[in-house]
C-alpha cells in the first residue's frame, strides 16, 4: 500500500523502550535521505528560507510512525 | 534555545513551493542520523518490533518543522 | 461549540486504558460516516488518487481527540 | 508493510479538491469500524470517560493520510 | 460538548486568509492562560525542564483548531 | 536558531509529571499573546470564522514542544 505522508525514512530499530500505554523506538538512519516539510509561506518569508540554505528539519517524536514489512 | 521535539535532522534545502498559505519545502540529508518515534504499546506488539528489525520512519509532511540559524 | 476540525465521529466507547500520563481509548463507530484528509497535491498525484478509489484513512492514535457531551 | 499507526478505515474517494501545496480529500467509510485515541490521564478524569458511553472522535483533517494498494 | 484536548485559549480573532485549501488566522489571546504539554520523559531530564523555569510553549499553526459558540 | 512553527508562547513552568515514556508539563502563561491556526477554508466558512469573532484555540497537549534557553 503506498501512502500520502511524504517522508518514509529507511534505517534500523536500535531501541525500544515500553511504558504502559505509549513507546519510545529509536531509528538508525545510515543513507542520505530527502525530507519534505509543508509550514507556513508565512514562516518561508519569516525565516527567509531558500535553496542551497542549511537548516533542520523539526519533529516531535509523538509525529513519527513506523513502518514494518 | 533547546527544544523538547526529538528530531532535529541536519540538510541543505533543495527546493522551495511557495502557496496562498503553505509551502513545501524539500530538505537534503546527508549524514546519517538516528529518528525518535514514539507510537503506542500495543502497535510494537502488533508489528512485533525489536532492536534490529529494518523499519521506516513514516512523517507527514505537515508535521515537520524547519529550523534555520 | 462548533469546531474546525473537520472529523467528527459518533460511536461508543468500548475500552479505556490508563497509564501514568496518557490513555489508550477504543470507540466503536456503528455509523457510516465521511472523513476530511488534507494532505499534500503531491501525494494527490503520486498516488493518483480520484474519485471513486478504494482506499484507506490512516490516523496516528495520538491525533484523535475525544468528546464528550 | 504494516504500520504502527492504530486506525485504517477503508472507504472510497468522494472528492478531491487540489490547491497548489495541499488537497482536500473526502472519504466515505461505509463499514462499522473501531478508532483508537491515546489522549491524556487527566483528561479521562475531566471528561469521565468510561466503557459505554456515547463519544466523538474529534480528528483534524491535516493529520489524516491517504493510503491506496 | 467536552473535548479531551487539554488547550483551549479564549481569544479574539484578529486576521483571516484564505488560501485555495487552508486558511491563516491569527487570535490575540489576552488573559493569562495554562498550556499542558506531553513530550518525552527524555526531553523532560535533557532540557533539564523543572517547576519555576522560563520555557517557551512551541506550537506549529497547523496543530491549532479553533473553535466558535 | 529560528524555528517555522508559528507560536512561541513565553511561560514559567507550574507543574511537571513524568511517566514511563511521556511527561506532563503546565506551563503559565501571563503576558497577552497570538496564536497562528492553519484550518481548512471549509471549516472558516462552516463556523463564519470573521475579525472581531470571539473563539478559542484548540490545542491538543501532545502537539505542544517547549523550549528552554
């Protein structure tokens, strides 16, 4: 099944960590990999963000799914 | 300023769409890194996921943020 | 109060499962119902979703709110 | 590939709606189905929620993806 | 209706645009106001968070909904 | 380093409860403030959504990061 989210980031479980309700999974991710972020155009103007620009992509980790063959 | 989110994946930005209100916004990463999700008890169980398993790390576009010095 | 968010489905609760600081709750909808997904133009054409398609709403637990009367 | 996000709910496309970085996607689900929310201790408490009771499942539509075989 | 999410800041709304898909709106908040976080224990000890610091609550705009009597 | 999430809420932290994987942060927010929502269009003309509206901005707790110098 292929799916809408625009980020799917190929690595290795590293950690897993279980509580009663909730899991705290650590990813190793080894190849270069290309992140699409979709902000504000408000924010782009605001941070002045443009090609060639070093920057990080932000994510908290509740946002993060994993994906399993 | 540190911040709570978890991911903080270092790249170079490739290409920028601006839109009426959002933008897409493609980053480049390069050097490998290490993903934090954290998803419920029950989906570990259910996808049986273990230290070593290949997985991947699944992230709508919409909930990754940029950050820019 | 009228809402923004644009999913709103009626149903049951059917398990609730409590943990230190977060809760695991099962709701069973009985009803046919209609969901609203934004995602990207992107993902609208990579997938080449059209009218008509079989295919599946996927939502991360910790994105659903509940409420209550 | 399975994923750990709790709730797939099959239906068909009604319609799509693209603008230029996002699309507004409907979905009419047809079956009874079930939905997980991980929500806070607390608010279980503030709301009392408990097995039987009549719920909504509040979802806003930015955190809905889209999946198709 | 109650609803389970924890932030709801009473406010005025001061700016809307409309864009083909989402819209932008800004709402002054004037009282003093909660806001409840859930984040990771681990971010909690590395950030060092504790009752008395100054922090600042970081929310992407496309994780606000805005609700109307 | 300057972050595309459009609210920073500046605040003296009250409470903080950790479990297992997630913690639960108050944080007090005194000063007046604004809040950025990106809603459906649909959802601006389904509840009227004009300048001069008094709303409330809906968060849920697992979508709020926080940051400290």
């Amino acid at each position: 099944m292929k799916i809408s989210a625009r980020n799917g980031l190929k690595g290795k479980v590293e950690k897993v960590e279980e509580g009663p309700i909730t899991a705290n999974v650590k990813i190793k991710i080894e190849a270069p990999t290309e992140i699409t972020a979709v902000i504000t155009k408000e924010s782009v103007k605001d941070l002045n963000i443009k090609v060639g620009d070093d920057v990080v992509a932000i994510i908290k980790a509740t946002e993060v799914m994993v994906g399993k063959e």
